[in-house]
C-alpha cells in the first residue's frame, strides 16, 4: 500500500510541476499589475520542483524552499522594479528550456549586462532571506 501511496504521491507531483510549468512559459508577460499574482505562482511552482528534487534526486543541487509571502513582500517593496525583474527572469527561464531541448548554447546577447546583473542581485538576496522558516 505505501508503494501505491509514493506512486501516487509522485504523479501528483509531477503533473503539478508540468501544469506549473505550462502555466508559467505560455502566460502573458509579466506586468505591474499581476507580478505578485504571477512571482507567487512561480514560488509555488519552485517549492513544488524543490520536493520532487529531493525525493527523487533529480538533480546535483539541493535548492531549499522559499516562503512565498516573503517573495510577494520583497517585490512589493521593489515597486515597479518588480514586474520588470520578474518578467526578465521568465524570459532567461524561457530563453534557457529552449536552448536546451533544442541543443543550443546559452546565450545572453539579447538581454542588457546591467539588467542581468539585477535580476541575479535581487533574486540571490531574496533566496537568502525568504528562505523556509525565515522571514
């Protein structure tokens, strides 16, 4: 019986991530007026790979889960910094799933250095400071 229960556990899991990745590469960009909306679902999305890494060991990594009201609280602080930094890390997500399922290199020419840099600056600090069990 436990064995049905992981299996079932499993699928969940896995056609949640799947429904959350669909949702998340086929939305509309993000904007001022749903980046909270859209950075909670992303949040959700992420805890969700987050346990389906541990449990299975997908990958070498071992990201921990955020709190996903601290995400929300730090993108309200940014403003309209937000949307903008929130809409650049879904086209890098986007942009990054492409090139690997069709075998390209990653290439950022298409983005500005100075954008990058503060989308990688303002997504590390909220990873140090929304992690589960802070705040």
């Amino acid at each position: 019986m436990r064995i049905f229960r992981v299996l079932y556990s499993a699928s969940l899991l896995l056609a949640l991530s799947v429904l959350g990745y669909v949702a998340y590469v086929f939305l509309a960009p993000v904007a001022p007026h749903n980046v909270e909306l859209r950075a909670n679902s992303m949040c959700v999305i992420g805890n969700v790979a987050v346990q389906i890494n541990e449990k299975f060991a997908l990958t070498g990594m071992t990201p921990k889960p955020l709190d996903c009201a601290c995400v929300s609280a730090k993108l309200r602080q940014r403003g309209n910094d937000a949307a903008r930094l929130v809409e650049t890390a879904r086209q890098l997500f986007v942009n990054s799933m492409r090139n690997v399922l069709t075998g390209q290199q990653n290439s950022f020419g298409a983005f500005d250095r100075a954008e990058l840099r503060l989308v990688q600056e303002f997504f590390g600090l909220i990873g140090e400071e929304c992690k589960t069990g802070s705040g």
